[in-house]
C-alpha cells in the first residue's frame, strides 16, 4: 500500500466535511463539518511529513488543533448565544440582520 | 480485548522498557493477567469497602456469608448478572447498550502502560511486568480518560430519561474541568522526569518519590483523581439525594453491572496512576530499598510493593467517603476552577522554570539548594501554624437588640449573650410566695393565673398543629 | 517489541507500508468514512457526534500508525476529549432535538450544494492520485529522540513564535466566549440560607413535600400519603395531577377502625376528586 491511500481517505473525508456545511441547516451540524474538514486536512498534514521526513507537517497539524479548538469554542458560544434569543440552532433562522 | 494488537502498534521504536524477548504468548499472558488481576481486585474492593465503611459507621458490615463476610462480593455479582435485563421503552437502543460497554473498555486499557515491576523471568524469557510503554503513556492514559466519559454522556443521554440526562451533563462539565487540573499535575511530573513514559518515570524516581518533592501537584492528583472517578465528596453525576443515581438511573442488571466494574476498575486505574507517578511506582519505600543492596528492588517482590500502594490510595476512596459530605455543584465547580487549575498552572510555571535552571547550571548540584528551600518551606508551614490566628472583625456591638423568643410566629431558644426576658411567671410566683404570708389573697392570685396559662398557650399549640 | 513496532509502522525499501498497516488502513479507513457519512444522513444531531467522535478516534490511530505518536494522543485528547464533549454539552443544553428544516430557503440549494461537494471532491481525488510523489523518506531518522521530543524541539524552537500567537489566541477565543455566553443578572442572586430564611418568616414548610402513596396502602403515584393521624396529605400528589383531577380518593385508602370498611369497592379506587376549591388549595407550592 502506499501513502497516496491516506491522502485520498483524507480528500474523501475532507469531501464529506464540505457537503455537510452546504447541505446541512443544523448550526451545530453544520460546525461539525469543519471539524471534519480540518480533521482531513490534519491527516493530510501527517502524511506528508512521513513523505518528506521532517516533523513540520505534525507541527503544522498540532497548530492547526489549537486554532481548531479556538474555533469551536467561539462557534459554539455564538450558537448557544443565538439559541437563547431565537429558540433555533438552524443556521437559516441567523437572519436578523438582513432586512 | 484488543490491548494486545494495539500495544503492539503503539509502541514507540525506543522504548524505555526493553520488549525484546517477548513473544506472542507473554503478550496475551500478561494481558490475561491484567484483566484478571482488575477483575479480582473489583471483587475484593466491593468487600474492602463495605466492610471499612461500615467499621468507620461502628456497625458490622457484611459478616454472613464466607469468612468475614468475604464471598459477598460474589452474591452481589451473582444477583447483578440473574437479574431483569431491562431496556427503557424511551431509550435510544444502540447508544444504550454501547455506552457500558464504552466505560468498561476505556477503564480496562489504562493497566496496559502501568509498570508492576522491573524486569523479571516469566518461564525462562526475561521481560519486563508490563504490557506495553511508549514514549506518550502519560498522554494515553489522559486519552483513554477522556473517551471513558462518553460511556457516561451517552448512557445519561440515551436513556431519555431527566435524572440521567442531568447527571450526564454533570458530569462531562466535571470530568472536562477536573481532567484539566489532573493532566496540569501530570504535567508537572512529566517536566521534572523528562519522558512521559511510564516507566522512565518510574525510573527517575529511583531517590525521591515525586509525591515528596513536588507534594503539591501530588495533592492536586489525589484531589482531582476523587473528582475524576465521581467519588463522594465529588459523586454530584450520580447524587442519590438529588438524581436517584444520575447517568445510570435507568440501567439494570448486567448493563448497570458494566458500569460499576468501570466505576470500580477506575478507581484501581487513578491509584495506580497516582503510585506510578507520584509514589514511586513498584519502588520499595525507603528504609526497606536499603536492605541488602536493594534486594526489595528486584524479582517478584516490586509487586507486592505496587499491590500495597495502590490499596492505600483505595483505603484513602473509601476514607474519604466515609469522612465527607457532597459538594453542593457550584461550590465544585467554583473549588475546581477557581482553586485547583490556578494553582496547578502556578505550580507547572514554577516547575518548569526551576527545570530550565537546572539544566542551564548543569554540573552545579542543584540538590542541596532545593532541598534547604523545601526545608525552608517546611519550617515557615509549620511556624504558620503556630502564628495566631487572624481574628474574625468582630460584629459591631451595637445596642443588643431585645431577645424576642417569638420571632415570626416559632418558639426560639436565646442564642449564647442573649437572655430571655424575665418570666411573668417567676415574677407572679415570687409574689404568691410573698403574698403567701398574707393568707387572705392567695386565692386571688390563683385564679388570675390559671386563664392567663391558657389563653397563652392555645394559639401556639394549635399553630404548630397547622404546621 | 522494537521489531515488531517497525515491523507495523516501518516502510519498505520501496516506499510502501507494511502489510499490518496496510491491514489496519483498510479495516479503518471504510469504517472512517462510513461515520463521516453520518454527517450527511443521520437524522439526530447526537449519533452524527458520536460517529464523528468515532472518525476522530480512527484518525488517531492512524497517526500513531504514521508514526506520529504525539499528535496522535493529542487529537484523542483534544479533539474527543474536549472538542466534541464539547459539541454533546451545547447539544444537551440547546436541546438535543433541534432538527433540521425542510423547508429550502434558496430554491435548487440542495443540488447545488450536491454539484459542489461532488465536485470538489472529484478535483482533490484526480489531483492527489494523479500527482507523483517523491519516494517517501519515513520518520525513522527525525524520531530517534522518541517523536514527543522531536516534536517539541521543532514547536519550541523554529515555531516558538507560532506558539506563542497560537497560546494568545486560544485565551483570547475563551474570554470571548465567557462574554458571548455571559448574561447579566437581573436580579440579586438568592443564596440557600436566605431562601431558608424567607420561609421560616413565611411559616412556609420547612421539610420537602411527602412522597405520594409511601405510608397509604398503596404504592401509586396518585394516591396521597398519609400523615401520622391517618389523614391523606393533599400535596404529596403531584401538582400536575391534581390540576389534572387525576388524583385517587384517599379516602378509600386512609386507614379505617372498621376491618370491612378497608375492602375497597372496585370503582370506588377510580373515583376522582373533582372538586374545584381542593383543586384551588392544591396550588400553593
């Protein structure tokens, strides 16, 4: 087997990451999408360093965790936020502002 | 059981511990012989508990049947696996009866990095008393803590049920902030031993145990280890007083019985966490290390030293759970996060900064300074506990306030400095007894008293009927 | 064991994996992927956690086998222990039934949005299949210090910088989501001894309410107890229940003098207390 099979599971799993946060309308849902993208980026990241041989690809994935968490942390703060007020954590029903 | 396969994946190329000669058969028997050493010693701490609770309760404990009430244990397990298998009709079913299964698997992997002894000779192959050890076991054995939680969220979930949802969400909120505080001591040990192998850490203990050079992380440990297996004065996910018993409310017979065996096993786990990494592993205490060049340090007998710290921290469980109260959820929670990551943080900055000293003035013995300041530490703990003790600011005296033993209605006793005001009693007897000189007017007095008796006590008896 | 790891993580002269991690590619990889789909069709947001919970542990076993052994513990740690906990809290507390709508605010979104991920999907696999790839090296040189320290020089030396950005934005994302979620109190917070207080001063009752049915001769939820006197305690039935009028005569289960008194008569049990001032009384507390 050789690496290349990582990085298609990667791409797959990044593909499916992508169609969850166009198709989805639950917010919550629709974060654990780019959870998974970044995920697949990560694994990515770790095969390419066991490609190349030096350890800055599992150093660019362990940063890319960090930002991740900071992410979430946000993210789901803004849809407990929005829960409050509007009852809902689907994403169409963030529309105070349009109009 | 998969440990064995996944040992063998994890295993970094340089271990500390030397795998060389294992083969197959030594794998699965020292797999085999974890499990079964969990599984005897759940049997035994149910005994232990009971019986130790009980003594500390001055009432028996279970004395019937076996010697001391020994083979109890069994009964009980015996009653858990015969009863009603129940599942909930609200219950989502797979979630359900994954999440035991989740609790009891996680709880089982940790013994794998845990080192029971040095190298021995198991049928002529010489291997060390341990399964596996890689150069992440401290960061495995916080990995595995943290998925056994989903074994409580998602059996509180999946019940569909309020009290085990409750305690589902009681308990990730603390096994995520107490895990913090754990992981911040952890971290201290790593730093002061330089590999987060279990067994190199073992190793750098071989002079001083950490719990005695870095005692407060080991306080912090042994706290937030109660905190982490939801003992009491920490069990709030499965509170009986208030959530029947939380996440596994609606679980019975073997499915609740999982969850016990983890319950149980993860005690064994934090304890034998907390002997490698703090106490020295399977170290012989001190005086005892000395004997014969160290003749306590090698063979089979580490084992026994191992078997017996791991019991003190389960003599500890059960102490505190017969010494202590439940914490109310949001004094825990303010406890956890106010109180032990501040100073677990502290603590970690300090550690690290004395770590980078030591390595900067490498070949300066450092020793002798750290162990004057800890000794200065010492002294200025011991000299506080004899300054005198700073004085509550006393209430403002203001003009005492006349004592009113009927406030709002209930009969008060006067509190210490108050006084009852004077009897009209006391005060009408001392006059019959003057009066009683006079023969003439006793008879008056009399019958003044009598209604007045009764017209003050009716309205108060019949209010405390209402009640 | 030394072999036997390099045996499972090692690769080949030719730059191939070994059989056993080809053997754990292929039983985890579907398994992988199987979850992730459960991001597309699962209909409760709380197996769509659990299976990506379950897709990130996978991850991490691939990292351990591709020889990243820290980052492999850090995303179990991270990524299931915090990360996604934290996704079953907010699920828990925001109700976990909050469902999608149907109803499709921008028409023909669904296929559009089908096309794209179909597509992008289609562009990164023909890409990274038809690249050629370098001869891959592994990582037997760059761990020989263990991967945890060969990690940790490079996180501390070239990219100490990085760390520090990274440490700052993390404390930074936490204090904002204290703000966002943080909620001003209205009123004065009542602590438990001045609740205590007010009922004492309200001649309130001081005990919790008795439980229903305990000291009756029958163990039903709408059977009032009995108090010592033998006389059925209104409250102990749920309020819900006596609102409802779907409370049990108590009478027919208070204890009696007569011995032929106690044999209930069968629709004597079902009998209701529909009297409206009881019903009233039963509102307090």
């Amino acid at each position: 087997m050789s690496l290349t099979n990582y990085l298609v599971l990667s791409t797959l799993l990044f593909t499916i990451g992508t169609m969850a946060v166009l198709l989805r309308r639950n917010g919550i849902i629709v974060f654990m999408g780019v959870e998974l993208m970044l995920n697949a980026t990560n694994l990515a990241l770790v095969t390419f360093s066991r490609m190349h041989g030096n350890l800055d690809g599992q150093v660019f994935a362990f940063f890319v965790m960090v930002v991740a968490a900071a992410e979430v942390v946000i993210g789901l703060a803004i849809i407990v936020a929005i829960f409050r007020t509007r009852r809902s954590a689907s994403v169409d029903d963030v529309n105070l502002l349009r109009n | 059981m998969n440990t064995v396969t996944l040992g063998s994946l994890l295993a970094s190329p340089h271990p500390v511990a030397d795998f060389s000669n294992d083969n197959g058969w030594i794998w699965l028997l020292k797999a085999v012989g974890i499990v079964v050493f969990l599984l005897v010693s759940v049997l035994f701490a149910l005994w232990f508990e009971r019986r130790l609770v009980a003594r500390m309760q001055l009432r028996p404990g279970p004395n019937w049947h076996g010697p001391a009430g020994a083979w109890q244990s069994f009964a009980d397990a015996g009653k858990l696996l015969l009863k009603e298998d129940m599942t909930v009709k609200a219950a989502d079913k797979v979630v359900y009866h994954v999440a035991p299964l989740i609790s009891v698997t996680c709880a089982l992997l940790i013994y794998a990095v845990i080192p029971f002894g040095p190298e021995v000779s198991i049928f002529g192959v010489v291997t060390p008393l341990q399964l596996t050890d890689f150069s992440g076991g401290v960061l495995y054995i916080l990995g595995v803590t943290a998925l056994g939680v989903y074994g409580i969220v998602l059996g509180g979930w999946s019940s569909g049920s309020t009290y085990p949802l409750l305690g589902a969400v009681r308990s990730t909120a603390q096994i995520i902030s107490y895990e913090l505080s754990m992981s911040l001591a952890l971290i201290a040990v790593v730093i002061m031993s330089g590999s987060m192998s279990t067994s190199a850490i073992v190793e750098a203990q071989a002079q001083f145990w950490w719990a005695v050079t870095l005692f407060p992380a080991f306080v912090l440990y042994v706290i937030s280890m109660v905190g982490e297996t939801n003992r009491l004065p920490f069990d709030l996910p499965e509170a009986e007083g208030e959530l029947v018993s939380g996440f596994m409310t609606e679980y019975s017979s073997m499915k609740f019985a999982w969850f016990f065996l983890a319950e149980y096993i993860n005690m064994l786990n934090v304890s034998a966490v907390a002997t490698t990494l703090f106490l020295g592993g399977w170290r012989a205490p001190w005086p005892l290390s000395a004997i014969n060049d160290g003749m306590f340090n090698t063979g089979w007998w580490p084992v026994l030293w191992f078997v017996v710290k791991v019991w003190m921290f389960m003599f500890l469980f059960v102490w505190i759970r017969g010494s202590l109260l439940r914490f109310r959820y949001d004094q825990f929670m303010k406890f956890g996060w106010k109180v032990l990551i501040p100073i677990g943080l502290v603590f970690v900055v300090g550690v690290a900064t004395i770590q980078v000293l030591r390595l900067e003035l490498e070949g300066v013995d450092l020793r002798t300074p750290l162990m004057i300041g800890a000794g200065v530490v010492v002294v200025l703990a011991v000299l506080s506990l004899f300054l005198p003790e700073r004085k509550e600011p006393e209430p403002e005296l203001s003009e005492p306030e006349p004592f009113d033993a009927f406030a709002g209605g209930y009969p008060v006793p006067p509190l210490p400095g108050q006084v009852l005001p004077p009897s009209p009693r006391a005060a009408r007897r001392a006059a019959a007894q003057e009066a009683a000189a006079e023969p003439g007017t006793v008879a008056v007095l009399e019958a003044e008293e009598a209604p007045q008796d009764e017209a003050g006590q009716t309205p108060e008896t019949k209010e405390s009927d209402d009640v | 064991m030394t072999s036997a790891s390099s045996l499972v993580t090692a690769l080949t002269e030719a730059g191939t994996t070994s059989s056993g991690e080809a053997t754990l590619f292929w039983v985890l990889a579907p398994l992988m992927v199987l979850g992730a789909l459960g991001l597309l069709f699962s209909r409760r947001t709380i197996h769509v956690a659990v299976s990506i919970a379950g897709v990130m542990v996978g991850l991490a076993i691939l990292y351990v086998a591709q020889e990243a052994f820290f980052l492999g513990f850090v995303q179990i740690v991270v990524y299931t222990g915090a990360i996604m906990m934290l996704f079953l809290f907010v699920l828990m507390l925001v109700g976990v039934d909050a469902s999608d709508s149907l109803v499709e605010t921008i028409s023909g979104q669904r296929w559009i949005g089908l096309l794209a991920g179909l597509g992008t999907g289609a562009v990164l696999v023909g890409i990274v299949t038809r690249a050629s790839f370098a001869a891959p090296v592994g990582l037997e040189a760059a761990n020989t210090d263990t991967n945890p320290v060969g990690v940790s020089r490079l996180v501390f030396g070239n990219y100490v910088l990085a760390l520090e950005v990274v440490g700052t934005l993390l404390v930074t994302a936490a204090l904002g989501a204290l703000v966002l979620t943080h909620r001003r109190r209205l009123t004065r917070k009542v602590g438990q001894r001045e609740i205590a207080e007010a009922k004492v001063a309200q001649g309130a009752r001081l005990t919790p309410l008795a439980a229903p049915g305990v000291y009756a001769r029958h163990n039903a939820m709408d059977v009032p107890a009995l108090d010592p006197y033998g006389e059925p305690i209104e409250e102990s039935v749920s309020r819900v229940l006596r609102i409802r009028g779907q409370e049990a005569a108590a009478e027919a289960f208070a204890l009696q003098e007569d011995a032929e008194e106690r044999a209930v008569p069968e629709d004597e049990w079902l009998t209701t207390t529909e009297d409206p001032d009881e019903l009233e009384g039963g509102e307090q507390k």
